[in-house]
C-alpha cells in the first residue's frame, strides 16, 4: 500500500503527458493558420501545453523510479499552477460580473451597450491595436455575410449573435430618414456604413457584442477552471503521499527516515541492569 500512491501518480501523469501533445500540435497549428478566429490563443496554448509536458514528465519519472527531487520539482510547479489557476478563475469571475443584454421591442435578438461591461475589458476593446486585431478577425469569421440574405421578417422573427448584432447592423433606435438625421440620436447611427468592410465595424455596439461573447466564453471557461482546480488538488495530495514514500525508500527505512543521532538511555535503564546484575550474583 506504501507505494499505491506512487502507482496513481504515474498513470495519471502519463495521462497528462500525452494530452500536452494535441495542445501543443493546436497552438503550432494556430502559428501557422493567421486568419482563424482563435490565433491569439496561440501563445496560452503553446505554453500551456509545455507546462503540462514537463511538469507530467518530472511527476511520471519522480513517481514511477523513486526520484525524490523530480517529485519536489513537481510538488512546486504544481503549486504554482494551482495558485495561478485559482487567481485567473477569481479575476475572470470579477471582470465577467456586469453587462447584460437589453431586449429590444418586437425582437428575438438582444442589443449590447459598452458602458454596462467591467472598465478592464472596456479598455481592451478600446486600445486600436487590439481591436485591429479582433476586428480582422470578425471579418475573417464572415458573421455579417450570413445577415446578407435575411428578409426583413428575418429580422423580426430570427436571434443574433452578440456580434451579429452589433456589429452586422446599427442598432435598431436609429432613424435615416432626411430630416431625422439631424435629431440627436446614438453615436453608432453616425458610425454605420452600407459598405460590406465597413458596417458597424467601429461602433461601441459592436465593441459591446465582441465583450458579450468573451464573458460568455469566460464563463465557461472559469466553470471548467473549477474543475481543473479540484482535480489538481486531488493529484497534489496524492503527489506529497508520493514524495514521502520517495524519501522513505530512498532512505532505506520502511516506516520513516531514523532522525535519532544519539541513544542516551534514561536513568532507570541503568537501575533496572543493576538490579538485574545482583540477582543474578545471589542466585
């Protein structure tokens, strides 16, 4: 049973092991494919994947030859990894907190408002290099081309996207008749353009419906993250099992390393032989 402990690890680090190699082989691909959605997860990927590799070979070795030192490296990482993961689910559930759709009269489909999401994302979506990027990216996915084909009951009776919505038409308060253009209206009625490249592309509607699928998205994730979490404690206790039983062998000692440096006797030893030396001289 000393070495039950040791036999898990393996065989669940041996699992991790090989379950880096497709997250790897997807952040390599991702290199290469620049016009998916998803290339700026690239990086996570990659260094996600490395992390698992290296840290499942030194929990694999460490457990299944007896290595004490590669269990310890592996006890720290994966400390680490569980530290940061726990910080990144609670960040992710802050910044995810606010926004909301808000229903429009006589529609299915929702419109999104930029200013009711969490100041953090806010500035992502604002800063122009960033919404370069995920704006080539929206035109990649080719989102809008879908609603090129709708009827105006399609309108009326079929659900968007966030980014459908916001970004594929302007919102739905606006009016464009000749004299009610000079009303005060949203900014995004200014924005909106007939052009196929152009549309609502730089609206904070679109912006918003961008934020809407990322909290969507995050939210899954940080649920998976919870997951991950408790499976990653469970392999860290039954990893400390594993180190100790490292030490023990390594040490020779069944049930624990002898820490006793010196046996000194307490004084009734000595009593005890001396009345055990006299009796036998009486007898």
């Amino acid at each position: 049973m000393n070495h039950f402990s040791n036999t898990v690890i393996g065989f669940l680090n041996l699992f991790t092991l090989l379950a880096s190699i497709p997250l790897i082989g997807a952040g390599l691909w991702m290199a290469k494919n620049s016009t998916t959605c998803e290339s700026f997860l690239q990086i996570p990927l990659l260094v996600l994947g490395f992390v698992v590799l290296l840290v499942s070979l030194a929990g694999f070795v460490g457990a299944c030859f007896n290595v004490p030192w590669a269990l310890w490296v592996y006890l720290s990482v994966m400390l680490f990894l569980i530290a940061a993961l726990l910080s990144l689910t609670i960040f992710g559930f802050v910044v995810t907190s606010r926004g909301e759709g808000v229903a429009v009269p006589g529609r299915i489909y929702k419109e999104y408002r930029l200013q009711d999401y969490s100041v953090w994302l806010r500035n992502r979506v604002k800063d122009a290099k960033n919404w370069s990027r995920i704006r080539s990216c929206i035109l990649g996915s080719k989102a809008c081309a879908r609603l090129s084909v709708w009827t105006p009951l399609d309108y009326l009776e079929r659900d968007m996207s966030p980014i459908q919505s916001g970004c594929c038409k302007p919102p739905t308060s606006c009016s464009y008749g000749s004299n009610e253009m000079m009303v005060a209206q949203d900014q995004d009625c200014f924005r909106w353009n007939n052009a196929a490249g152009l549309l609502c592309y730089e609206c904070d509607s679109c912006k918003a419906g961008v934020l809407e699928d990322v909290k969507r998205d995050w939210h899954k994730l940080s649920v998976l993250n919870v997951v991950v979490l408790v499976f990653l404690i469970a392999i860290y206790c039954i990893g400390c099992c594993a180190f100790r039983n490292s030490r023990r062998q390594q040490g020779d000692y069944a049930y624990g390393a002898n820490r006793m440096t010196k046996v000194r006797p307490r004084w009734d030893f000595y009593w005890w032989r001396w009345l055990k030396d006299r009796r036998e001289q009486l007898y």
